[in-house]
C-alpha cells in the first residue's frame, strides 16, 4: 500500500510504512504499481523540476510529465510522457524518445515488448506503435489507447472529418457519428473488440465490425472470460433489458449500473433489475427478489454459488444464492470470492465494524 501525504510544508510517499525523500510536491493520481506488487512509480517536483521517481530512484528532471508512468505486468519496464521546453517525447526506461509538438496518453504491454502512445506533429494527431507513427487523424481520443492482454493488438478511437472510428492493429473500423471513449472493450482471451457508437439518433453495439440494432441508450459491453460470450444492457429510459450474444432478454424498468457479470466459466449471466419498484437479482432465468434495492453480485470461482447485496427494510444486507446471510446488521462494501471459494465482505454488527468471512454458502438451489 502506498500513499503520498504533507507534513511542515514538504510532501512524502508512504509505503509499506516507509517515509520517501521529501519533494515540494508529488503529482495527485500519479502513483502507480507495477502488475506484480514489487515495484512503485510516482511524479514528484523538486528544486530542478518534475521527475518520476521509481522504487526510491530519482529520474531525470523535466519542466512536465504529461502522461502517467505505465509498467509492465512484471514490472521489469516502464514508460511515460514528458516536456522540456517546447518538446515533448516518451520516456522508456529512462531514454528519450522521438520529440513530437506534444505527447499524451501512454501504453505500454502488458508483456513489455512494445509501446505505443498518442502525439501531435507539426499540428496533426497521430499515434506512434513501435516506433511507427499513423497516418495523421483529425483528432485521436487518447483515452481509448490499449493493447489487448496479450499485447498482440493495438486499439484506439480517432476521427476524420465528420466521422469517427475504431482503429485495430491500423487498421480502420466503420465510421459513426460517434464514439462512446469508455465503453471500448477487448476481451479477456485477446480476440474480440467491442465498443459502442452513435449513428444518427440511436446508438448501437459493435463487436468484430457487427453492428448491433438501433437502441435509445446502451452501457457499455460486458465479454465472459473466455471472450465467447458478449452481453449488454440496451433499451430506452423506462424499458431495459440485457442482450447476450445477440439476444434480447426480459424487459424491466431498469437495469441495475455496473451489476452485470458473468460467472467465471461464462455459462452464467447475472445482474440487478427492477420492475414496478421491485428489485430482482436475475441469475440467468432466475429471478431472486424481492428487494429495495440490489447491487454487487459476485460468482465464486466454480460459477456454483453468488453473492450479492440487498436493501431490505431500509438496510444493506447479505444474500448467498438468494439466503439471507444472518448475523450482520448492515453490510458496508461489496462481498468478494477469493480464489479459494472464501467469501469476503465487511459488514457492521452493534457499534462494531467486521472483516468477515463465509465459508460454507448456502447451496444453490
């Protein structure tokens, strides 16, 4: 765990218990692990100007760092943005890259072979894979900038005139209206993308370059594990259902923001729902109702047994596959599966606060 904290003036990072250097500041947000846990990253400001500082180590002095640090999964490298006077450029374990007028958002794979990161050259957008600069784009949305977890693909959003797109591996999608920069996604297998678009007055899903049909509103996609399921919720403002894999489910009154999971092993979809004022916890056809409110479902690792959180007579309580959980007067944060099928939560109990465990769930009926 670390954290930057002022004491008389001076700002340190804490980690681990252990007090950093002192510095004039250290750049809100800026602190990053590695994948592993073993190595931290943080922008800080001293007397000669901003500089990242890894595992204690002071990196050279800049007048900016204009894109975060970014490790690798094993920590073993890092890259970041930043500017010297009028000049911009990457920073990959510690040298300098090409200069560019400017340079933002920065991707690195998760096997550390290759980096890629937006720029501006001579006025233009464009984005630098490997070393390799794009053609030019009206305007490149930096957020959308990743590699897939494999690191064998390079995704991102840019525009050209009126139209804006997805570009794979340089290669460009299908043009839209518009393009919803938070809901791009790349399953967790590396082998499909999906994202969703404006194209007049509707929005619609598109994964693999299938278009989806028009819907009002859609959050964004949801893959299973293994990358061969896709399921999002779709509709208008008073009727709400979940598509999976094409197909539209039961249509509610809403459906429950961020509650939609599949089971580890992907043969199972569940999500919060509420239909007249009456909140369900849908587990596939299932339906476990009712409630005030629901939220925070989460599979064990086997896909047998789920956990969620359920408001009943005004309080935030337990339900194992539909049980109520006893012993517990309120529960304080979402309850998790560990690896080894232990549940986790925090609830509170009389003036008491727990970290609690549930062992043995109730079957799954």
């Amino acid at each position: 765990m670390a954290y930057a904290a002022r004491k008389r003036g001076k700002w340190f990072v804490v980690s681990d218990g252990k007090q950093s250097n002192a510095w004039n500041r250290i750049l809100e947000g800026s602190l990053a692990f590695s994948g592993n846990g073993e190595h931290l990253a943080y922008v800080a400001q001293n007397a000669g100007g901003w500089c990242v500082v890894v595992d204690g180590e002071t990196g050279p002095s800049y007048d900016e760092i204009t894109g975060m640090p970014v490790f690798d999964t094993e920590g073993k490298r890092m890259v970041y943005a930043a500017r010297k006077g009028d000049q911009q450029f990457a920073v990959l374990d510690g040298k300098q890259g090409e200069p560019f007028d400017s340079v933002g958002t920065v991707a690195l794979s998760p096997d550390g072979l290759r980096v890629a990161f937006s720029a501006q050259k001579e006025g233009l957008p464009l984005v630098v894979v490997d070393g390799k600069a794009s053609p030019n784009y009206g305007g490149v949305f930096a957020n959308t900038l990743q590699f897939s977890p494999d690191g064998k693909h390079i995704v991102y959003g840019a525009e050209k005139g009126p139209k804006r797109f997805i570009v794979i591996d340089g290669e460009e999608g299908p043009g839209f209206d518009e393009i919803y920069e938070e809901t791009l996604r790349i399953s967790p297998d590396s082998s499909r993308i999906a994202y969703v678009a404006r194209k007049g007055e509707k929005n619609v899903m598109v994964c693999d370059g299938t278009t989806s049909p028009p819907y009002d509103k859609i959050d964004p996609p949801v893959f299973s594990n293994d990358g061969r399921h896709l399921a999002y919720s779709a509709g208008t403002d008073t009727q709400r259902f979940v598509v999976i894999d094409g197909n539209p489910g039961t249509v509610f009154d809403e459906i429950v923001k961020n509650s939609l999971i599949f089971s580890p092993d992907g043969q199972r979809v569940a999500y919060g729902a509420a239909k007249n004022g009456i909140y369900v916890m849908m587990v596939g056809t299932q339906s476990m109702e009712p409630f005030e409110s629901v939220a925070n479902p989460s599979f064990s690792p086997d896909g047998q047994n789920i956990a969620f959180t359920g408001m009943v007579k005004g309080k935030s309580r337990l339900f194992i596959n539909g049980k109520l959980l006893p012993g517990y007067d309120l529960i304080i944060c979402e309850p998790v599966f560990r690896k080894d099928g232990v549940l986790e939560f925090i609830a509170a109990q009389g003036k008491f606060f727990y970290r609690a465990t549930s062992k043995q769930p109730p079957s799954n009926p």
